[in-house]
C-alpha cells in the first residue's frame, strides 16, 4: 500500500528511514540520565523521514523544496545531538555521523534537482 505513494520512490527517503531505524538502535545503548538527548535525536531522525514524505506530496517542486531544506536543518541536528552524545558517553558514534553526511549530500543534490526542475 505505502508504494502508492512518491516519496517511496526516492532512494534519500529510503537512506533516511535506515538511519532513523540506526539511530533507535544506538540510542538504545545511552545511559539512562540522557534521555533528553534519547528523546531529541529520534525525534529530529524521524523528523528528517516525515520532511521528505510530508514534502512529495506538495502540489510543485518549490513547495517540496521547502520540506527537503527542513529535512537538512534535521539532519544537522541529528549530527549536532550526536557529536553532544560524543562528549557525554562513550560510544562510537563515527559511522553514524559518516552516514548522515551522505544523507545531507543526497538532500543537497535532491534540492538542486528539484529547482533546476521548477
């Protein structure tokens, strides 16, 4: 049912949704004092998710534009929580933050396309 709708056809919407499910399993592992930082890095990852979908429905690129810049401003949260969480435990957050700079490059590009589109 969820292939009938266009933001499963854009392979960053696929990367997002992975990384948002990375980033429920990392967290997992925090102790529990930082549940604020728990709380607030999922929610810009799915925030990151929910721009790109909520954007392909708009009625033209322009409009999509909009949610895809506010799905980069998530994805510089989710970095921003990450290298906090650097500084506060000890867990190796590298390939995730090596992953989310991909995500903001194929965000980038996508943006490009869409207003060389409009």
């Amino acid at each position: 049912m969820t292939e009938d709708f266009r933001f499963n056809e854009f392979r960053v919407y696929q990367l997002a949704k992975e990384l948002h499910k990375e980033i429920f399993e990392f967290t997992k592992k925090f102790p529990r004092e930082l549940e604020y930082l728990v709380n607030q890095i999922r929610r810009a990852s799915l925030s990151v998710v929910l721009n790109i979908a909520e954007g392909s429905g708009k009625n033209s690129d322009k409009d999509f534009n909009r949610y895809i810049h506010n799905a980069l401003g998530s994805v510089y949260e989710v970095t921003a929580c990450l290298d906090v969480a650097k500084d506060l435990t000890r867990l190796n957050y590298e390939s995730l933050m090596v992953r989310h700079y991909a995500l903001r490059k194929q965000l980038g590009s996508f943006s490009k396309k869409l207003r060389a589109d409009s």
